[in-house]
C-alpha cells in the first residue's frame, strides 16, 4: 500500500522547505525541523516524501511520517540515527539552517477519520504520527475522545515521553509503555477487548511488526476494516 502511495504522492506539488535545526531525542534518534509554508496544510498523522537536493547521493528521496501537527509552525520528521549512518540520514545530518529540501505531500490514509474510540499501538519510532494527531487534538481543544496509546518500546527509548505524559494528564490518553513485543502479547487480549466489535485500531511502526501485529489482531477477530497500518521500512 504505501509503495502505491509513494507512487500517487509524485503528482503532489513538490514545495522546497527550510530548514531550521535538528534536535536530538534521544542518544540515536534525531528530529529535524523546517518552516512551515504558510498555504501548507495537512492531516494529522500523514507523510510526506522528502528528497535530498543540496548534494548528489543514490537514493535521494525517502518517506517520513510528519511528526509535528499541522498546528504548529514547523514541519518535524524524526528518525533513527546510528553511528554509522546512511547515505541519506548523512545528508540529513549535513543540513545547516536556511539549506533546503524538497517534500512532497503530506498524504496519506493514516489519520483519525471519525469520532470513534481508537487505540494506537505504536513500535519504537512508530510513535512519530501520533505524536502529530495528539498534539493536533491538544491545539484543538479536543480532549474528549476516548483514545488509549500502547508504546511497545524494545530500545526503551520512550520518545516524546515527557510530552506524552503531559497530554495523558490533559485526558487526551491514557497510556501503556512496554518494553518488548512479548509483553506485548501477555496483555493484548486485555489491551484490545474494548474494541473488538467497536473502534479503530491505529498501527505504526517497523514493518515487520506491523505486519505481526495485523494478524494478531486479525486471528482475535478483530474486522480487517477497523485496522489501519503505516508501516517503516528500513528499521
């Protein structure tokens, strides 16, 4: 699906944005912020498609969830960093502020679509789009949805914890961290039972592990309609 997307995103308008600074999140994760087009807009938990211009490298274009909300002023994609990065994250990382990139989008199904109960699990860096739909619903006022994040968190990295701790104290979220896909399993049928004939379940993270979880969730009986995937690639 999200090949497909890649493709149909093309025919998007190709917008050249600033960029700003980097923020490291963690020890290997980085965040990297650009202005925000004023005629720029997008739904909360959508991706974009941002391609290296200021040098020559094989791979130019790589997709990234937005993890800022469409209400704040800057456009954020955040993304593992290890000691000996790619190509790409190297190019990244050469940035210096007032250089530009080149995005397409965002777009994308992978937003919140009604005013059902939903429960996000995230992996890891999975955690990236909802961090821009629970920071959109704050700008919002939108505190009255019944939401519940699961953050399966193996690098026990907790990104964004202390801003996700703050919305849950808002009542925007209630919140589970787990530290592995195995406790994970222990406590699904007892994370999942409010939405087994009603609500949207929301997956992000690793491929692998969306996928896992697709049919996890699929074999409890959960309808394939009520699931929706963003699958990363790479990680």
């Amino acid at each position: 699906m999200r090949f497909l997307q890649d493709n149909l995103i093309l025919f998007f308008k190709n917008r050249q944005i600033v960029f700003r600074e980097s923020r490291k999140e963690t020890e290997d994760v980085v965040s990297f912020l650009f202005d925000k087009p004023s005629d720029l807009n997008w739904r909360a938990g959508q991706y974009g498609l941002f391609t290296i211009t200021h040098k020559k490298i094989k791979n130019p274009t790589k997709p990234f969830s937005v993890s800022s909300a469409p209400a704040e002023d800057v456009i954020r994609i955040t993304t593992v960093i290890k000691d000996q990065p790619s190509e790409y994250k190297q190019a990244l990382l050469e940035l210096t502020p007032g250089m530009t990139v080149s995005m397409r989008g965002p777009v994308g199904p992978f937003y919140l679509k009604d005013d059902a109960s939903v429960l996000f699990i995230a992996g890891g860096i999975g955690i990236t789009p909802f961090r821009s739909i629970l920071k959109q619903l704050e700008a919002e006022g939108k505190g009255k949805k019944q939401i519940q994040l699961v953050l399966v968190d193996s690098d026990k990295r907790q990104l964004f914890k202390d801003e996700l701790d703050q919305l849950a104290a808002q009542s925007l979220v209630s919140i589970t961290y787990l530290d592995s896909r195995d406790r994970f399993k222990q406590e699904m049928d007892q994370i999942i039972a409010p939405y087994r004939k009603k609500g949207k379940i929301m997956l992000a993270g690793p491929q692998s592990m969306v996928n896992q979880l697709f049919v996890d969730l699929t074999s409890k009986r959960i309808s394939k309609n009520r699931i929706i995937k963003d699958s990363f690639f790479g990680y």
